[in-house]
C-alpha cells in the first residue's frame, strides 16, 4: 500500500525500509515529526493480514492491532491502483469496531485522476478519504492538516502553541526577483541577491509578523525555467524543492518582471498552482522600470483572461522590490486570497443556487440521454471542492462543467481560487442488476 513511504514522507527523512516486495516492514516502528506545529509519533506498523495467529502474518497482525489500540488517531491506506478490495472492507468494518478515530488514505493517487479514484472509499464508511501520492509527494501538506486538526490538544500545547503560521511560498522563473521581495518583506538581507540569475539554490523559510498580527512563515524558491532547459543536477534538486514548497504552502506568490511580461513558463507555472489547488497572487515585480504602465497592464489582463480562464479574478498586485513602492498592498492581497480558498458554503445556499443554474441552461443530452443532476455538496474547502450527484453525473462534458465552475465562482465571490468540482453518479435501483 505505500506506507513505509508515507510513513518517511510525514517524519521527513529516509526512517523506514521501503521496497517494492510486500511484507518487507514487520515490526512496528516509530519515528518523532512535526506536523503543522504539532509533535506527533508516528508508528509504521506491518500489512493488515487475515492469517493464523501463530504463523509470522498473525504476529505481525496482532502487533499492528497493538499499535491501533493505543493511537489518537489512525491512517487507514488503501491502494488507489486496486481499488477497494474485500480486504480493505473487512479491515475497515474491525475499525469501526474498535472506537478509533480513523483517516481513510488513498495512496498512489497521482493526479487529477487520483480525486476520483478516491471517491470509491466512501464505501468503507469511514468518513472522507483524502487522496495522496508518498511516492511524489501529491497531497501530503493536506495531510499533514488533516492529521494535526483531527490529534487531541494537550494541555501543555494549548498553553504554549501559537497559532500555525499561514505558509506563503513564493515562486517564479529566475531573476524575477523572489529573493529581493523576500527580503524588502522581512526588512533584512536574508538573501543573496544580484543581478545574475540562479542564486537562490535552495528552498529558504523565515517568519514575517504583519501588522495585523498574523503569523507568516515566507519560503524564498530557485527559479524554475523550462524542463527542456535544465540539464544540471544541481538545478534539477532547486527545482524539485521549490515544486515542494509550493505543495507545502497554502498561499503562492507568483513573481513576474512586469519589464518582460507574461512568458509562457509564468503561465506554467500559475496553472501548476492551480493543479496543485493552491490559492495564489500574481506580483508584478520591478514596475518601477516600466516605461508604460497602462499598456503593461492591458497586456497581462489580456493574456490572463486568454490563457488562464480557469483562474479567473486571480489578485494581481503590481510592486518595487527596491523602492517599496506598491509592497503594502501584497500581503493584504495574500490573507484575502488564503479567506477565499478557505471559504465554506452551506448546503442549502448551493442547492439554491445550482436550481437556478439547471433552470438558466439544463445539463445536456449524452448518448441521447439527458443528465439529471440532483443536488451538491461541498466536500471541503482548501481548495473548494464541490461534488454534483445525479443519475449518470460522471458522464458531465466537460464545457457544462466549466459553466457550473463558472457559476460557483461568480455567485460566491470565489475570485482566482481553484474551484475543484466533481460528479457522482447515483445508483438506480430500477435498473436490472
């Protein structure tokens, strides 16, 4: 299932084996992390196995029931190549027995298509599954969250622990000037900066208070170019920290030499921001030296509404790194941003409106079958994410998915935030088995 390669992902470091073989992991084994500002033991215990208790699979089971008994919280992972096995529904029918707070973790799935693999995990009736991939990292900040929000607070933490820091990552391609920002943010020379591009080599985090008192941990990222273009180690490892920081951050701040324009490796990487469901702010930067500022803006507004539709009414703040001028307004931009993708809408304002959307264009004809879409729900927020039930959903084109996307966007002043909506088909029990 992956979960000695989960297990090092969440402690951070190479703790457990991990081998393609099954059954290499036997016995329980621990390692201390620090999740959203919570210290968590982590135990990576052996495969679930239906087997004698005397044989080396009973005793490896009885140790990893052991180790539930004793949990605040337990990672249940299924395969989300396999799909729901009789395995998996006879281990999640003895955890619902045994009065554990329990997370169903979809593991290797990959992306986009890893949302709807997950949804056959509702069937364990474990609650929500939460889709991740250990093996690239996909979805690993979202648990983190999941697991620090679900844990008991201690006495000693609720006493001592601050707020978690909101994580704001920035990110662009190299000499946008990322590093200059961060330190104009943090009112000191944390980062080598100049004129030639490719300094900053690593991932680098530092803590900013705002005015208002909220907490922000700032990451400063390498410049990432075209893939076609980096053919050194070295850059290859910048890249792959700065791709992993912004999966780690909650807010992204996409920096663009506004003297240059939009490039299409910017565009890159906004979308890359959107398939990672991160909320984001567009920083134009050096607009100093801009020669002419209106034609620069009609410029960048007409590429972003032709070449990034699905992150429409993204913030866009035009700033001086090196004068300060336009600085003010970017991390208001940012906590604006981080409300909106945290929005949540109650059930009966969507089914209200999406009434109302059916009425204005009703779903279309598929295979000379009309669509019936029935009601939605919002599954969670960090992005919204929406689902649509109705016979035949799954079968939704994908230009009326955009008209409904659309729709949530502008009636719920849902500005630039990846909207995530899905389709579920209901079952119709008229319908010969």
């Amino acid at each position: 299932m992956g979960k000695s390669t989960l297990f090092n992902r969440l402690a951070g470091r190479r703790s457990a084996l991990v081998s393609d073989t099954p059954g290499v992991t036997r016995d329980r084994k621990e390692a201390e992390a620090m999740l959203r500002g919570r210290r968590v033991t982590l135990v990576d215990t052996a495969g679930l196995e239906e087997a004698a208790p005397e044989t080396l699979a009973g005793r490896m089971r009885a140790s990893s029931e052991g180790a539930v008994t004793t949990a605040d919280l337990v990672l249940f992972v299924v395969d989300a190549r396999d799909g729901i096995v009789p395995a998996d529904a006879h281990f999640a029918a003895w955890l619902r027995r045994q009065g554990r707070p329990v997370l169903v973790v979809v593991n290797k799935a990959e992306g986009r298509s890893g949302s709807n693999a997950a949804l056959e995990a509702y069937s364990l009736g474990l609650g929500e599954p939460l889709a991740v991939s250990a093996e690239h990292g996909e979805g690993l900040a979202d648990l983190m969250r999941e697991i620090a929000d679900r844990l008991p607070e201690t006495a000693e933490e609720e006493a001592s622990e601050p707020d978690r820091p909101l994580k704001l990552a920035i990110i662009g391609r190299p000499n946008a000037g990322k590093s200059t920002l961060l330190n104009r943010l943090l009112g000191e020379e944390r980062m080598i900066t100049g004129p030639e591009p490719g300094l900053t080599r690593d991932a680098v985090a530092a803590l900013l208070t705002d005015t208002d008192g909220t907490v922000i941990e700032l990451v400063d990222t390498a410049g990432m170019r075209r893939r076609s273009r980096i053919e050194q180690a070295l850059e290859k490892m910048s890249v792959s920290a700065s791709i992993e920081a912004l999966k780690m951050a909650e807010v992204v701040v996409l920096a663009v030499d506004a003297t240059e324009g939009l490039h299409e490796q910017d565009l890159q990487l906004a979308r890359l921001v959107e398939r990672e469901g991160r909320a984001c702010v567009l920083a134009l930067t050096k607009w100093d030296a801009v020669a002419d500022r209106n034609a620069a803006r009609r410029g960048i507004s007409d590429r972003l509404e032709t070449s990034l539709a699905q992150m429409k009414g993204i913030p866009v703040v035009t700033l001086s790194a090196i004068t300060g001028q336009g600085l003010d307004k970017l991390l208001p931009a940012v906590r604006a941003a981080h409300v909106v993708w945290n929005t949540r809408i109650s059930t009966g304002a969507l089914n209200r409106w999406f009434e109302g959307a059916l009425e204005r264009h009703q779903p279309p004809l598929v295979s000379g079958r009309r669509l019936k879409l029935r009601y939605i729900t919002q599954a969670k927020a960090r992005p919204p994410t929406f689902i649509a039930f109705g016979t035949r959903a799954e079968q939704t084109p994908e230009d009326y998915h955009r008209y409904l996307v659309n729709g949530l966007r502008d009636n719920f002043k849902l500005p630039g935030t990846p909207i995530r909506l899905q389709f579920r088909g209901t079952a119709n029990p008229f319908a010969p088995e």
